[in-house]
C-alpha cells in the first residue's frame, strides 16, 4: 500500500513560556523559562514550590473548565494559522478526525469530588460526572471520523500524534487535529512529591547539579493533513511527520531501565519507519526531565543509536523543559510543537540553565547556553513515561 505523506500546517500552543506559538517559540529559543513559584504549590506544602502554569485572562476561573477553554485558545489559533475555520473541518465528514492526548481525564473533577466526600458535603454516592474533553473538542470541531483518546502517561503526546499519522498515511482520514492537553493538578502535585522527584529551584536538564523534575500545564494542537492537500490550498508547511516508534521497557513503574535499551529500541523504530539512519538526524529534542535516572537513561539510549563519532557530531541534542516544565500527557505534543518550529525556522533551542554536563553525558552534543541556527533537515522528538512507556517521532522539512 502506498503512504500518503502528512505534514503539519497548523499549530496552537499555550504553555508556560509562552500563550500564542511565536511567544513560546520565543522563550525556548532565548531560554527564558516558564517555571515560578505557584500559590498551588505553596498551598499544598509539598517539597518544591517551583512549576510552570499558563497565564491567560480569558480562561475560566472554574478549574474545571480551565482546560476546556485553554483547549478552545489553542485550537483557534491553529486553525487560523492553517487557513481553516471549525466549518471547514466539519464539511470534511468523516475524512477529519481527533487524536488527543492526556494523562488521566477528570482528575480534577475526581479530587473536587473527593474533597467533598471528605468534608461530608456530598449528597448522595451515585457515580462521579467527569466532563470529557474529548467530548467538548469534537463537538466544537464538528468532528464527524474518528476520535479518540491517548493515555500513554508522559508517553502519551507524542504517541498520539504517530497514531494520527498513521490514519492519513493509510487513507482513513485526511485531517487530523492533534491535541495535547493537561492542567497543573494537585494529584499530580501531591504524586510527584511522594516521589521525592521534582526540583526546589527549577529543573535543569542534564546538568551536573540537577535536583529534579518541574510539573508544568499546557495545551498543544497541530493541523495534520495530505501533502496534496496541503499544497492545493497553498498552506504554510512547518515539515512532516515521518515515522515513529512506541515501545516499553518492561522494567519498573517508576524507574526506567538504566542501559536505554528499550527507549534505543523505539528510536530505531521511529528511524525505520522513517527510512533514515542516525546520521541523518540532525536535532534531537530529549524527553530530559532532569531527574537523575531517566537523564542518565536517555542519555544511554542516545549513545547507542548515535555510537559512531560521526553521528554524535552531527546531531545536536536539547531539552525544552526547562523553560515550559514536564507538561505529563501534553508534554509529546508541546516539545513537537518546539521540535517543528525548530526545523521550519532554521534554530535549534538551547537547554535553559545548563552550565556543566556530567563526565558520562560529555560525548554527545547537549546544546547550552545560546541558540544555534543551522539547517535542520530531519529531527526526533523523545518521550519517556512510567509503566516503561516509550514514545519516538521523527519529522522532516518538506
């Protein structure tokens, strides 16, 4: 069966750093992180104070419909960035879908629930409502093909955006709207600090004297459609989804397996389906959390995909979570977005905060400092998540 090729033209982001994608884009390139003190934390006492939120005064005080409405933000804007309004995509039929991304629907409506179960507030023990926002999307696209929803943990964004590759690849549909979407939430809060995992300073990926990871929100949204069709309307191509690869490593709920393999496993998969070979790769954009095992992990994986000097050369490697936080289940769709601006502009972003690398990470190329401008021709995009999940995307410019 012949592929059909995907490109991306259209893109819609609010996340910390930036609420529209030229202020985001922006904050990566210059290193201008996202991450302050938040009340939520502070009112929760936990370990760190430090996280990453979306400022935007047009979103709904209710926290509840918070997400909904940043949804609703960004898909505006990338539709309007792609040329198509929400009829255009409704006259498409069932020849337009949804893929979104996420870590676990309703946990905020699950905790207000809990809280008043706590409280003895709660009238009766019929079943909790939890809003769906997949619900609400599809509604205010009009989408009549298939939808539906990935919850691959911190895996889940760019394993999303594969999935929809595939249905234009193969013909089922023509357009796909690509959403990643999380609030900052006190579960999450509360979980990672049991882990003794997130950062008192703010996180900084592969550094020496890095302290942990840094909870952030946000949502993401790409315009996926046909190379052809794309072309006939005369739209912007910011590239092309290539291939990817999911995988797990079978290792731990937590703790990811310290040799890579299995996230070297589903890099391979993702240069394969591509038809390209590590030295084609020209940026890397590392899943890098900054707590101690999964940077040494993906750090391990990178050096077995890229193991000649020549590739290691080649392909510089940086991770935007400095600056926008680990955004969970939106955290593949945000770093995409950073990864597809990354190619369609020519600049490689710098991994905020960096100063020194430790002696076992000095053999790859982690760009610090200041950005880099050079041609990019093909990037990955990493993501890693508990339960072993793993997730690869590789994109090209057109």
């Amino acid at each position: 069966m012949e592929r059909r090729q995907a490109v991306v033209t259209g893109i819609g982001i609010l996340a910390p750093g930036g609420t529209d994608r030229e202020a985001f884009f922006q904050s990566i390139v210059n290193g201008a992180s996202g991450l302050r003190s938040h009340e939520k934390l502070k009112k929760l006492g936990v370990r760190s104070e430090v996280a990453g939120s979306v400022d935007k005064p047009c979103l709904e005080i209710d926290e509840d419909q918070r997400i909904v409405e940043m949804a609703f933000c960004a898909l505006d804007e990338a539709l309007g960035d792609s040329g198509l309004t929400r009829a255009d995509i409704g006259k498409l039929g069932v020849r337009a879908g949804l893929s979104l991304s996420e870590s676990a629907p309703g946990h905020i409506k699950t905790m207000q629930y809990i809280r008043k179960l706590g409280e003895g507030s709660v009238d009766s023990d019929r079943l909790i409502g939890i809003p769906s926002l997949l619900s609400n999307l599809v509604s205010y696209l009009g989408i009549k093909g298939q939808a539906f929803t990935t919850m691959s943990a911190c895996a889940a964004g760019t394993a999303g955006a594969g999935i929809a590759l595939d249905s234009i690849r193969y013909g089922r549909t023509d357009l796909m709207v690509v959403v990643g979407a999380e609030p900052l939430s006190d579960n999450y809060i509360a979980g990672f600090h049991s882990l003794q995992s997130m950062s008192i300073k703010g996180c900084v990926p592969f550094d020496k004297d890095r302290d942990g990871m840094s909870l952030g929100e946000g949502v993401a949204v790409l315009i996926v459609e046909t190379l052809d069709r794309a072309r006939q309307r005369g739209a912007h191509i910011y590239g092309e989804l290539l291939g990817y690869g999911l995988g797990n490593d079978a290792h731990h709920i937590t703790s990811p397996d310290p040799e890579g393999e299995g996230a070297a496993r589903t890099i391979w998969m993702a240069l394969d389906d591509a038809g390209l070979q590590p030295c084609d790769i020209d940026y890397v954009n590392a899943h890098g959390t900054a707590t101690e095992l999964n940077d040494l992990m993906e750090m391990s994986a990178l050096a077995k995909v890229f193991h000649t000097e020549k590739e290691r050369s080649q392909v510089t490697i940086s991770s935007t979570k400095a600056v926008s936080g680990h955004c969970l289940g939106a955290a593949g769709s945000v770093e995409l977005v950073a990864t597809l601006l990354a190619v369609d502009r020519g600049i490689v972003p710098p991994t905020a905060g960096l100063q020194e690398t430790p002696e076992q990470f000095q053999g790859l190329h982690i760009l610090k400092g200041y950005s880099e401008k050079r041609d990019i021709k093909y990037a990955i995009s990493n993501s890693y998540a508990f339960f072993g999940n793993s997730a690869s995307i590789v994109v090209g410019k057109v």
